[in-house]
C-alpha cells in the first residue's frame, strides 16, 4: 500500500509516496520552500498543494518539528506560535479530504529508523536524537514509541540548554569545527546516557550523512552503540507515512 508522508521543516516541506511494506519512496519527492511566516493557514495549504500534485486520496501522515498530542501542537520552538493549540490534523484534513494523522518529527524518523533503518529488529531501548536546527529525540522500549520525550530541550550538568548548545544549527552559527561540535555533542549524550541508559543510539539529522558522520562519529564515545540513521533526508516522511498506515491496520 502507498501512502502520502510529509515532512514539515523550518526551511522545506517534503512529501512523497511512500511504500508501506518497504519504506522505500515509490516516486521522486517534492519539496515546496516553507512559507514564511509559517502559519497554520499559510503550511495547510502547501499540504493540500503536495497532495493535488501526487494526485492522492488516502491517508496521510505528517511530520511535525513540535510535541504533538492528539493532533494539536503543545509547544512551538522553532515553529509559528501560532501553532500552540492549533489541531493540525483537522487543519490539514480539511485542506485536503483524506484523514491526517501528524506527529512530532524525531517520532516520525524514529518510527522510520526502527522500522526499516538503523533500530530494525531491536527489541531493547532506542533511542534516535536528530540533529538539525533543534535536537529531536525519540524513545522506543521493545520497538513501541514513547512520543514527544523532547529530550533536546534537557539542561547539561554544567546548565546549558542541550538544543541551544549541542544542535546542528550550534556548530553552524558559531562556525565550530566538527571536533569542537563533537565535545558539545559528547556532553549531551553522557548526561541522555546517565538518564536513561539506552542500548542503542542512532543519530539523525543532516549530520547523519556518510561524509559528515565520517567527521566526528569516531570522537563520541558512548556505552550504548552508536550508529548513524539510514534513511537520512527521507526518515521523517517514510516515518510519518508509516505511522499513518500502522494507525490504519490498528
Ligand atoms: C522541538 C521538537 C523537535 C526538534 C527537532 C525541537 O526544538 O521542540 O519538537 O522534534 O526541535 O525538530
């Protein structure tokens, strides 16, 4: 079965078809710059515009870089404020007719990565931390997703704010070098591993590419193994459509 998953980000909104059993995309995705400001409104109609060009009536599912319950966005970091409160899946199922289920982002790559990628057949604690403009994380005891741990917004031992210090966008903005980035990165997984003691961790995010991972993954030492994500670029709509087509079969 094909389903529609869509990755809602701060610079682009991805969606493509994607194949339920396999995980794989069946067609090239599209990506539609996200409008600025990223309103409610503005977003639910590049849904409905991803929808239309991939000519789909199904369900959908949705990636969304905040905690999700029940459809309704509960805090917006790096997204519109706006969205507080806001019920995205009745937003975006009336912007398109199909049903829409949408959840936080790391989930949706995370639920891609167990399923299909770095985490398959685990059946111990996961954890996958995406890097990017923030640090999502997501939580799986036995391949069951605990939703919305939001473990980026932790405070290290030495009280700085983990996603401010330790995120892609950190390494970016202040032009650290990758061994620099690395420490910050290594501090932040000590204090998740002290918490929570996963067997395995798999990083995510844009830095999760074979020639970026090729620039620190050997400087992070943790007690759980460490791997880099799989599906890369793709987890977050491969995640989302996955989960959609799992809320179908329940
Ligand atoms: C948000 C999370 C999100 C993460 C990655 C954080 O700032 O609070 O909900 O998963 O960024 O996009």
């Amino acid at each position: 079965m094909d389903l529609l998953g869509i990755d809602i980000g701060g610079s682009g909104i991805k969606g493509a078809l994607v194949n339920a059993e396999t995980g794989a995309l069946v067609a090239d995705r599209l990506r539609i710059p996200t409008p600025k400001p990223a309103t409610p409104k503005a977003v639910s109609q590049v849904v409905a515009q991803l929808t239309q060009h991939f000519d789909y009536q199904g369900p959908i599912g949705c990636a969304f870089p905040a905690r999700m319950k029940g459809g309704v966005a509960q805090i917006a970091t790096n997204v519109d404020k706006a969205w507080i409160g806001t019920n995205a899946e009745a937003l975006f199922a009336k912007a398109t007719g199909c049903p829409v289920v949408v959840l936080n982002d790391a989930d949706a790559a995370g639920v891609a990565e167990v399923t299909f990628g770095a985490g398959r057949d685990r059946n111990d604690l996961v954890l996958m931390l995406t890097f990017g403009t923030g640090i999502g994380s997501a939580l799986f005891a036995d391949q069951r997703l605990i939703p919305n741990t939001e473990l980026g917004h932790l405070h290290l031992p030495s009280g700085q704010h983990a996603e401010s210090y330790a995120a892609d966008r950190a390494r970016k903005e202040e032009d650290l070098s990758w061994s620099d980035w690395a420490k910050r990165v290594q501090a932040y997984l000590t204090h998740v591993e002290f918490l929570l003691d996963p067997d395995l961790i798999v990083m995510g995010g844009g830095v999760s590419k074979p020639k970026r991972t090729a620039k620190y993954l050997h400087l992070l030492d943790t007690k759980a193994e460490l791997v880099p994500a799989q599906l890369q670029n793709e987890a977050g709509i491969v995640g989302a459509a996955y989960y959609a087509f799992a809320q179908q079969q329940a």
